[in-house]
C-alpha cells in the first residue's frame, strides 16, 4: 500500500522559517499510511551509501530523484536541496559513517557520524528502492537502541476468534516499550468490540478504556469536512465559491492567471496554499513544545497576504493543514459560532459523542492520556487554538464508535454528502477531506489518520461491509498498520 509519509525537519538549529522545528511538529498531522511492503535491510543500507555518497557531494538533486511520487508531491527540490543545506551540512558537515541501528516498521534508522556531530537518520524504502518516508532527528546518546516490553496490561481475554487476531496484529506494537497505551474499537455489522492495551501514563498502572480521551490529529479534518456539508445544506455557502468572499481585506495574491481559490480546494488539499505558516515562531509566548496554541486568525490572515500561488488551484493535490485550518474559521464565520460550537450541534451532540471536544473540563481531564514521543519521552498536551479544524480535537473510542456507526449509515445528510468524491488524480483520491481509497478486495474504504507529537489514530470504514474501526493511541509511532490489519480481516 502506498504511503503518504514526507520528511519531518527537526532539528536543534533552525536557520530559515520552512524548516522550524515547530513545522515538524505540525507536520505529523499529515494522513500516513504505514509501507506494506517495505524493502528490506540490504536495499535499505545501499539507499543509506547513496544518500551519503551525493549528500556529501552536494548533489542533493540526486536524493530528490531518490523520493518517491507521493513524497515529491509533498515537497519539491529547491526545499530538499535547501534543507540539506541550510539546516544539516552548514551546522553538521560531511557524513563520515553511517552505521545501522534498527527496524520500527516501516522505518530503518540509521546513526550518522556527521564531521561535527552526530544525528539519526530514519527513513523507508519501497521494494524499488524509493524513498517513502524519510526523518533526520537528533541522536540522544543515553537512548537505548532498543527497548523490548515482556508484559503490558490488556482486557484482551484472548479467547475469540477476534480476540486472537487482534492480539497478534497488536503484539509488536506493545512489545516496544516506546509505545504506552492503545484503544481499539472494532464495528463489524452493528456490533462494537473493544480492546485497551498499555497505560493511560508510563508507570501508573492504569489501563485505558472506552472513555480515555485521546488528541485524535488530522482525523480532526473529518468533522471539519462534514461541517462544510452541513453548511452546504444550509446554504450558508458553495462549494465553488471564491475563498476571499469570507476573508478580511485584499487578497489578490489568492487566485493563478485570475482562477481563484475556492472552498473545494481548501477541503480537497488542491489551494495550493503551503502545508503551514512559515511565520509560527512569531506568535506570542511561542513554545515549540505546544507550538500552535497562540496562532490566531489575525496571523492567518495576515500570513496569507504574504504567499504566492505557483498554479491553478484544483490540479494538484498537496496536504495543507493551514488550508483545512482556514476553512474552519470560514465556517465559524458564516455561522458566527465557534469552530467547537459547530462540532456540539452538529455532530457531538446528535451522534452522542459527549467526551468529543477542544477543551476538556478538569473531570475530563483525568482521563486525558498522557501522550509520548516516537522515542518514548512524554509530550506536551497540544492546543490548536484558532487552527482547530486541522487537528484540535479530542475523542474517545466509546465516542468514536458512534462517529463510525453513523458514517456508514450514512442517514445525516451532512456526512453523506462528506463522502463525495472532489478530486482524484489516480493516486490520491479525496472527498469532504476524507481519503478514499478502493482495497485489494475491490471494496472502497474511506478513512483517515493523524497524530500530534504524542498521539496517533486511525478512523477507517468499509460501508459495502457495514464494519470499520478507531485505534488511538498515546505515542508517537504509527498504529496504521493495525487498523488496516483489522479491516482487512474485517472484509
């Protein structure tokens, strides 16, 4: 299955605003799917000795044609080549040697010994040898190379048919002990099962449930794409209409050789619009940590005076938080409610979803994982403050479930019509902004993913099979692979 990974910038020193560590942070809110047929260790260490080879010639055009077509869609050569430049061979010099640490699927890491320090390369490869995915990260000395987990908590009785499967698709996830916690809620027919595995908390003992609240990522978007249905209902707006009607001032700079851009591109990733704003670190009491707490739509909009649109928007698709951003403060507009009032009426509230929002009460709070890094270290709790609709939210599976169930009942009007197709250019296929996609068994699965630093989740649904399923969790590696392990069984 294809991946829709793209390179995570994170580094001790930043020189140019592209590649701030907050934009890594960000970054992780991009839909992924976790490589199913990853290329093994030897084609992945000759990937390393070219990458290293051309790196160290400066022949970074090289590396570029070395990514995959999803990957270039994500980021084209001039940000490569200045990536490499500005941000690793200015501060860290040639690669000496790079030496293979270990294998979190789909990811290779490699240590490389820089002439003046030390980072973690950590990329994947398919079985052509293209890159997919792709992260260059500070080494930490003191990290153990591996950390296996012999015994975690779980409720699995492992006694069913669905109790052993699940149990095997989850047991590498659990046996690395970077991994905290996970919730899985499985629908098959009307019929819901769930599975808790890990600790709401490193060292507390305490086993997640139904009701454990999660940062649920990008799977965010989908309420924000029902919105937009439900606003289309209403006629408080179209689809085609000019983004700039619901924007504050002049903005000529929004349109290519006079084609505007339009609410559809903003939902569909084809406005063109940059994944983030390049000007994060300059909101008040900026915390890389909790990098998005402060930026308001006073920033957003005066930021979107300042880019420039390189073609017609509607024919190319590149992953835009900002842009799904923008469109939820354009419906808090042609609504004049806010962006989590919207969610309460029309979603959370006839869909029973009662632990579903962007602020949780100091009750709710106790049952608020506590999310961790890829690397196992805790993370700070994120708030997207006025770019909610990209990534805000937080959800339970007991809730999530519901989310489901009536997505593919498909009787609310709003959430039919959020899964109709809007853009297909024969790799990604897009609706109100969830994912569509056709199986390997010929059934369409609609779904999305997401993650912040410490979370990561999947919602996925197969309508012509009545089943679907949520997994969230409390770290920072992906779980993709084991929800569409589930939905292939469930098929």
């Amino acid at each position: 299955m294809d991946t829709f990974f793209t390179l995570i910038y994170s580094m001790n020193r930043i020189k140019i605003p592209l590649l701030h560590l907050a934009i890594a942070l960000f970054m992780a809110l991009l839909p992924a799917f976790a490589q199913s047929q990853v290329a093994d260790k030897a084609k992945h260490s000759e990937v390393a000795e070219i990458i290293k080879k051309e790196y160290n010639a400066k022949n970074y055009k090289v590396v570029y044609n070395l990514l995959d077509k999803d990957f270039q869609k994500q980021m084209n050569e001039k940000e490569l080549s200045d990536f490499f430049k500005f941000n690793v061979y200015d501060y860290y010099g040639d690669i000496i040697k790079l030496s293979y640490v270990n294998f979190k699927n789909p990811f290779y890491t490699y240590l490389a010994d820089l002439s003046k320090g030390k980072l973690d390369l950590v990329f994947s490869c398919n079985t052509e040898g293209k890159i997919t995915g792709m992260q260059w990260l500070p080494h930490k000395e003191t990290a153990p190379v591996s950390k296996i987990n012999n015994t975690y908590l779980s409720d699995n009785a492992k006694k069913t048919f669905w109790d052993l499967k699940i149990d095997s698709i989850v047991k590498n996830y659990m046996l690395n002990a970077d991994n905290c916690g996970l919730s899985i809620a499985m629908v098959n027919n009307g019929e819901t099962i769930y599975y808790n595995y890990g600790q709401t908390k490193r060292g507390n003992n305490e086993l997640p449930d139904n009701k454990t609240i999660y940062e649920i990522g990008s799977v965010s978007k989908t309420f924000t794409g029902i919105l937009l249905g439900q606003a289309i209902n209403d006629k408080k707006l179209n689809l085609n209409d000019d983004i700039r009607k619901y924007l504050p001032g002049d903005y000529k700079n929004l349109s290519y050789n006079n084609k505007p851009i339009e609410i559809i591109h903003l939902v569909n990733h084809t406005s063109r619009i940059p994944r983030v704003p390049m000007d994060i670190a300059q909101q008040k009491d900026y915390d890389q940590k909790n990098p998005y707490k402060n930026y308001n739509k006073e920033m957003v909009f005066n930021y979107l005076k300042t880019i420039r649109i390189d073609t017609i928007p509607g024919t190319k698709n590149e992953y835009s938080n900002l842009g799904m951003a923008l469109l939820g403060i354009i419906l808090e507009k042609v609504y004049d409610k806010s962006y989590e009032a919207l969610m309460s009426e029309y979603i959370c509230g006839p869909l029973n979803m009662p632990n579903t929002k962007l602020k949780l009460s100091d009750v709710e709070l106790k049952k608020f994982a506590t999310g961790y890094d890829n690397y196992g270290e805790e993370a700070t709790h994120w708030d997207l403050g006025d770019l909610a609709a990209a990534g805000g939210v937080r959800s339970t599976t007991s809730d999530m479930v519901n989310y489901v169930k009536a997505n593919i009942e498909e009787t609310n009007a709003a959430i039919k019509l959020s899964h109709s197709p809007t853009f297909n250019d024969g790799r990604n296929n897009t609706a109100l902004a969830w994912q569509l996609m056709i199986t390997k068994k010929g059934n369409e699965m609609i779904w999305h993913n997401g993650g912040t630093f410490g979370f990561v989740s999947f919602c996925g649904f197969i309508k012509s099979k009545k089943c679907g399923v949520v997994v969230l969790s409390n770290s920072g590696n992906s779980v993709d692979y084991i929800a569409l392990g589930i939905l292939k069984l469930l098929q």
